[in-house]
C-alpha cells in the first residue's frame, strides 16, 4: 500500500526527531505546532500542514556537541591559528613554542569573545 505525501512526512518527522534532534520535538509537540496552518479536507496536496511538514523535514537542527564542536573550530581556524602565524612573522618566524605561547596567552587575556543573539526552538520552549 503507498503512503500519502502526508504520513511519509510524518514518519521523517519522528525518524529525525529520534535519531537527530535528540528528542527535542515529541510527536504531540509537534501536532500541536501544525494546529497553527490550515489543512485541506479536500486536497492534501496543497495542504498548509503538508507544506508545514515538509518544511520541518528539511530544517537543521544543531545539538549542544555540534554547536560547541563549530565554536571550537570558528575559534581555532578565525582566531587562534592566524594571530599564532601573526605572533610568528611579528617575531622573525620563530618555532618557539614557549614564546608564541605567551605571547597568545597575553593576546588571549586582551580578548572578549561576546554571544549575540537569542536561542531558538520551533516548538516553542526546549525540553
């Protein structure tokens, strides 16, 4: 038996949900989030809640490991390795470990690193 666009949509919504978005999108949560768009009784296909759905399949959630995993690297590959190959040329390209490491060290005291922006959750608040 085929299934509808609609419950193929819903069954990667709870596969993503289980294995990617580590939970944070229950089924009743997000039944509750299609309560917000029109469905069609008479034609599925141009359904909101289908468009919703399909929307929501395709949306990239990034998890505490991920989000800290790309700060690491957004701070190793923008801020440590240039101002290291910086303290190098500035220093006669010197491999002197203990003093590129002070020096960074003194670099890294002078440096604020600030958050902008608000977390967001599509569900509303986060389990």
């Amino acid at each position: 038996m085929k299934q509808s666009a609609f419950e193929e949509l819903i069954r990667k919504v709870k596969t993503l949900n289980d294995t990617v978005w580590e939970n944070k999108a229950p089924w009743p949560r997000v039944e509750s989030w299609l309560a917000n768009f029109a469905p069609d009784a008479t034609d599925e296909e141009h359904s909101e809640q289908l468009h919703a759905l399909h929307l929501l399949g395709r949306f990239i959630y990034f998890g505490d490991a991920e989000m800290r995993e790309l700060l690491r690297s957004l701070f190793r590959d923008v801020f440590k390795y240039p101002l290291v190959a910086a303290l190098r040329r500035a220093n006669s390209d010197t491999r002197n470990f203990e003093l590129l490491s002070s020096l960074f060290k003194q670099e890294l005291a002078q440096t604020r690193f600030l958050g902008i922006g608000n977390p967001s959750c599509p569900f509303g608040k986060a389990a």
